[in-house]
C-alpha cells in the first residue's frame, strides 16, 4: 500500500526506520545516527507548507488503511517528525540519537568555571497558569496502570520510546502534582536538577482540590510516591540514564503547623532526569482546564490530546482506553466511558459538587452530627458548573477492516 505515498514520505520511513536500529557496536549506532540526521535534513529542507501537505497525507493514508499496531505507530512517528521540524530549529530537528550525546556527568571537568556550565536554562517559555509534562508520559499508561512491580510501557504513535516505571503504581495525581512542581523550574544543574520551594496551598489551589488537611496529605503521599518510584524514558533502545532512578529526591515537607499557625513553605528537589526530558519533547497543558477536569479518563484523555500536533486524527479505541485508565474487559464499558470522557471535552463544563464543606443551614446539606459545640452539621450538597475552553469539536467510533474499533477525534480551533 506504501505505493500510494509520497516517495519523500517512503524515504523518511525508511530512514526513521534504520534511525531506530541501534546496534551493539560503535559502527551501527553511527549508521543510525546518520540515518537520522539525513531525515532531518530532509525535513528541514521543506517549507513549512510541504511539510504540513506531507503530514496531511500520511494521516490519511493510516486512517483508510488497516495496518498492523507497530506499523501505524511508525507512521505516526514520521507525522511527528515532520511536526517537530516546523516547530522547532534546524539543530534541534537534526539532534543526535541520545547514545551521541555526551553525558552531563562525563561533560564536566574540574576547572573552575565548571560548576557555572553545568547550569542549564529551559529551552521554553512556560507561561502563567501553565504547565509542561514529557510527552512521552502523557502519551502513555505509566501514570494509569495499577499493576504492581516494574513495568515497561510502549508510547502511542511513538514506537522508537518507552517509559519504564518501577515497582510502585503511579496515578494522575502523582503526575498533577509533577507537572506543577516542574512548572516553577526556569533552570537546573544538570546533574542535580532544581531545588523547588513552594506553598502547599498554592499546589492544592492551582490542582483544584479542596482546601483543607486531606488535600495536604494528599500532596505529601504523593511526593512520597515519586521519590519511591523510579521512570526512566528508553528512546531508540537506549535509556535515558544509565540506572533507573526517582523524578524527585531530597523533600522538606510537613504536616504540621508551627506555632504562630503560619505554614513554612515545602521544599522538593526535581531531579534532571525529568528536565532533561522536557528539553527535548513536552507537552503544555493549562492548570485552570486540568482543576475543572474530573479526575480519571477526561484528565488522561485532555493531556494526551494537548500533546498532539494535528486536529484530526484517529486512534485505536483499546489504546486509547489503556492510556485514559479504563480497565474494564467490557468493550461496551469502556466505550462509553471515553463517550462520556470525550462529551466532557466537546463541552467544556463539568458539574462538581461541593466536598467537604460543612455548612450550620438545615434544608442545605446532608446532616453530619453535630459539631464540638453541640451545633448540627449539615454536608453541602450545592452543586456548581465549572467552565473551560472546549478542547474536542467532536468524534465519532468506526470499525476497521479488520475488526477493531477505531475513534476518530476532531480537534476545537
């Protein structure tokens, strides 16, 4: 079927291909480093209106043609090859592989001004009310697979990465909680990382929870989590770091208040691993929409849609319902549960009810006892909506030739 196709398209796959068969030797690591930078010559040599023309074609050509998961996976990798070449410079389109790059540890030296070059200043602006995130992670079940023990997951329309977890589950409110925290990094060591001092308040308002100790236990088990769990990212069948190691180290947390009843401010060290890979590829996302959202599929579907280039596309309903957490072996379940997570998106407003307001009204609540003075307690059960800008326009569900479903999903302008 590859016929049909733009002979520059078949050129990028075949490069891209031997780009991601990385050998034990010296001698077919250089091959796939040149068989990269060529595709990348290539890429950078089109005008941006070709590159979004060839793009156009390649979706097309995956969407009315039944192919192997692998196989449309590469496809989608070449689409986003293409992207990252209109989006970013010529050097950084044309980076090398990550076995030819040098190691920050091997990089520094023991001359004086060492220290002072090992400071790496973000590659992106992050803007107020924002956020970045590796793709890869949103791209992927690592932050919605419950399995105990460590485990490696493949990322969607990105065959040549995987994410590698360790032994412990990690959640979307571990990744919330990592996405804010990265949020506030404008440069790092890049061995150490950046130290990060914040208010715990602050991450509890920006993430939409309740304002109350439950949510500062929540943030303190959370960052508990991240420093006991290790990720690292394998790209082109090489890893990131050497050795598996946590996202966040060093911690000064408490849950206590001191007296005088003002809270002292927390302080996490992000470590590089996880900057390092927000240099090469991230994905924003806008806290205000990520408060709003119900935490579960509608969250993962949102950050998965925010790190996709183009406004159609369609994807395989089994992937997609792995990445947005649904487990349930009812293909009818899960599949109106993504309905139900992607009507949220079209919409743009979601119905919350208050939690754990306590309210003294009866007729407003649901009784609760009474309070230390003796005074009834009602539950709030008020129920506000809560708006943010439509991310989906709409979708619509098919079924390939080969029988597995298929959803289709158009992007909002």
């Amino acid at each position: 079927m590859t016929m049909f196709l733009d002979p520059t398209a078949k050129e990028l796959s075949a490069l891209l291909s031997r780009a991601a068969l990385h050998g034990a030797n010296a001698q077919s690591a250089a091959l796939a480093a040149a068989a990269r930078a060529e595709a990348a010559r290539i890429v950078v040599g089109m005008s941006a209106d070709r590159r979004e023309r060839l793009a156009d074609a390649i979706y097309d050509y995956v969407s009315q043609t039944g192919l192997d998961g692998a196989i449309e996976a590469h496809w989608y990798s070449v689409t986003r090859f293409l992207s990252d070449g209109a989006e970013q410079p010529a050097p950084d389109v044309g980076a090398p592989t990550v076995t030819s790059q040098p190691d920050p540890m091997e990089s520094r030296s023991d001359d004086v001004g060492a220290q002072a070059d090992s400071n790496v200043t973000l590659s992106y602006p992050i803007f107020s009310g924002h956020g970045a995130v590796p793709t890869s992670f949103v791209r992927t079940a690592a932050f919605a697979d419950t399995t105990v023990g460590l485990k490696i997951f493949a990322v969607l329309g990105m065959p040549e990465v995987a994410v590698e977890r360790g032994e412990t589950p990690l959640n979307l409110t571990h990744l919330k909680v990592l996405i804010y925290l990265s949020s506030m990094v404008k440069s790092y060591d890049a061995v150490l990382g950046a130290n990060v001092i914040f208010n715990p308040r602050d991450v509890v308002k920006a993430l939409g929870w309740s304002n109350n100790n439950i949510s500062l236990r929540r943030l303190y088990d959370a960052l508990e989590a991240l420093a006991g769990t290790t990720i690292r990212i394998r790209d082109h069948g090489v890893f990131d770091v050497e050795e598996a190691a946590s996202l966040v180290g060093r911690r000064v947390t408490s849950l206590t208040t001191p007296q005088g009843g003002k809270r002292v401010d927390w302080q996490v060290q992000i470590l590089a691993t996880l900057m390092n890979a927000m240099q090469r590829f991230r994905t924003f996302v806008d806290f205000r929409t990520l408060a709003v959202l119900p935490n579960g599929a509608a969250s993962h579907l949102y950050l998965l849609l925010k790190s996709e280039a183009r406004n159609e596309t369609v994807w395989p309903v089994a992937r997609l319902a792995e990445i947005a957490g649904l487990t349930s072996r009812s293909a009818t379940h899960v599949k109106a549960k993504l309905t139900e997570a992607l009507e949220v998106l079209v919409r743009g407003k979601v119905l919350k009810s208050a939690r754990g307001k306590a309210v003294h009204a009866e007729g407003k609540g649901i009784a609760m006892g009474a309070d230390k003075k003796g005074k009834l307690v009602f539950r709030s059960t008020s129920r506000q909506t809560l708006g943010f800008s439509p991310l989906v326009k709409e979708f619509s569900f098919r079924t390939d030739s080969r029988g597995q479903e298929r959803v289709k999903i158009i992007l909002a302008d």
